[in-house]
C-alpha cells in the first residue's frame, strides 16, 4: 500500500521520501508546487496543502499510512486536526506523527501546544501511531553558520542545561523504518512515543568549543539572553514567529532539552548505527569553508 508524506520537500520530509524509496516503498507526496519538487523516480506527487480539502482526500485515495509533519505556522493546529479527521474519513490508521520533545511541558511555546493537542488527538481517535519527539535539530545551525565563521561567535541562546541535538538524517531514517514497519504490519499495533536525540547534550558552550576546534580559532558563545536573537530572526519572519522562536530559546535556557534513559541506546538501536554527532556537522561546515 501507499504512504502519504506530507512536508516533504522540507529537510526532514525530504530525507523521509528519499529512505522510503530506498527502502522498496510505494510513496505519495502532498506539495503546494510541483514545479520545485524534485524527488526520486516513482514518487507519486499530489498539488495541494494541508488546508485545501479536496486536494487532502485525493491524496489519501488508496493510502494505508501517513507521515504528518506539519511546519511552524499560524495555521498549525487546523492543518493537523483537518488532516487527522480526512485520514481516519478515508479510513487510515496507521501514522508516523512529528512532533517535538517535551511537547507536553513546553506549554507556552505555540508550536509546542499545538503538538501537544495533535498528540492527544491521535491517542483519542484510535490511530496506530508513532510519535516522534526529535529534540533540536542540528540542521537548524545553516542559519547561523556564516556568524560563527565570519564573526568567530556563536549566537543561538541555548543555555547551559543542554541541548540533545539531532540530526535531520536519523530523525527522517527513524521514520521511515517506522512508517514501514506499521504499514506491513498485518494489523494495527499498540501507539508508541519514541524521543530523538543526539548522542552528545551540548550546551551553548560546549558548541561554542565544538566550533572553536574544527576552525582552529576562537568562537565565543554569544550568552543566553534572547533578545537579539529576537530581534535578528524579526528581520526575516513574521514577527509573532519571532517572538514564538524566543519563547521556545527562554525554555532551552530555563529546562534545556534533555534525553531520558535509554534514549540513544534506543535509536542506536533501531538504526544499527551510530547517530551523528554535531562535532561531525562541524567539520564539514569548517571543511567546506576552508575550500572556498
């Protein structure tokens, strides 16, 4: 049968195309243009978002299983609970969910709220379901590279509780083997959570020293206060985007994003390798940078 990704030409949806289809799947993708897609051959591709109806229920026609990932929007919550009801509408139950770590305690960050409910929708309607809570993503770091290489500091206000950070790679490959192995299951199986980290919690410091070693030159943390990240990330998004994003700093700074026991071993084992590190992410950025 069909899987249904939805996100999917964002870096983690895209990565999740790309492991489905080495992996022998039938994939339908649900984008707003075709016309920038650019996904394997065999890759069924439907016109539409998450808020067009009838484009929804033409692509769920004939799936078994869906992967929702929903991108940080003002619409966010309408976009989840629409595409929940039209999936059981057309008869799905099995779905690999997106959501964030510690979306039941980061209450106050809107995106996190809205995870939080989507979560409690998928319990409460009955869906086969994996939720994945991936914690930072160590792909978020592209927005500031060129600060810590230009300017030797690193701005993000992360803290000094730590953060697990995790590579888009393992949380796509993760998802993948989850979406595969509840769409071949001959019945539905039991819901599971399942937090993705990465193998090292790094502070704003320990990345500040992380960049420092792969350039061979001092980078400074830039401190915990976010309001000039606030203010910088104002410049490019809308502004209550912004503020959501320094909400969501204020919780790394006061909670941080912490792995629970077993957590890596977990992954580790699921994927049969080790997860990327973001001393490795470094390096190539350093290495990169170094051939320019």
């Amino acid at each position: 049968m069909t899987i249904l990704v939805t996100g999917a030409t964002g870096r983690v949806g895209g990565h999740v195309v790309q492991q489905l289809v080495q992996r022998g799947a039938d994939v339908r993708v649900l984008v707003r243009d075709p016309a920038k897609a650019d996904f394997p051959a065999g890759v069924e591709v439907i016109q539409g978002d998450l808020l067009d109806i009838d484009a929804v229920r033409a692509a769920f026609s004939g799936v078994r299983t869906l992967f929702l990932l929903n991108a940080v929007a003002a619409d966010e919550f309408t976009q989840a609970l629409i595409t929940l009801n039209i999936a059981r509408e057309s008869g799905v139950e099995r779905v690999v969910y997106l959501s964030v770590i510690h979306a039941d305690r980061f209450v106050n960050v809107p995106h996190f709220a809205v995870k939080a409910g989507a979560e409690r929708m998928i319990q409460q309607m009955g869906f086969s379901a994996t939720i994945l809570r991936p914690a930072y993503f160590i792909d978020n770091e592209l927005t500031i590279k060129d600060v810590v290489l230009n300017h030797g500091l690193y701005p993000m206000p992360i803290g000094g509780k730590g953060l697990a950070m995790v590579d888009a790679r393992d949380i796509a490959e993760v998802a993948a083997i989850e979406l595969i192995r509840r769409d071949q299951a001959p019945g539905k199986l039991p819901t599971e959570t399942l937090n993705l980290v990465g193998p090292d919690t790094l502070t704003g410091s320990d990345v500040a020293a992380i960049w420092s070693d792969v350039l061979g030159r001092p980078v400074a943390y830039g401190g915990d206060d976010p309001t000039g990240f606030e203010q910088n990330l104002a410049s490019f998004m809308p502004k209550w985007m912004a503020y959501e994003m320094r909400l969501m700093a204020e919780r790394f700074v006061g909670d941080g994003m912490l792995p629970e026991a077993g957590d890596v071993e977990r992954l580790t084992k699921i994927l049969g390798r080790p997860l990327h590190t973001y001393r490795e992410f470094a390096a190539q950025i350093a290495a990169t940078a170094a051939k320019d």
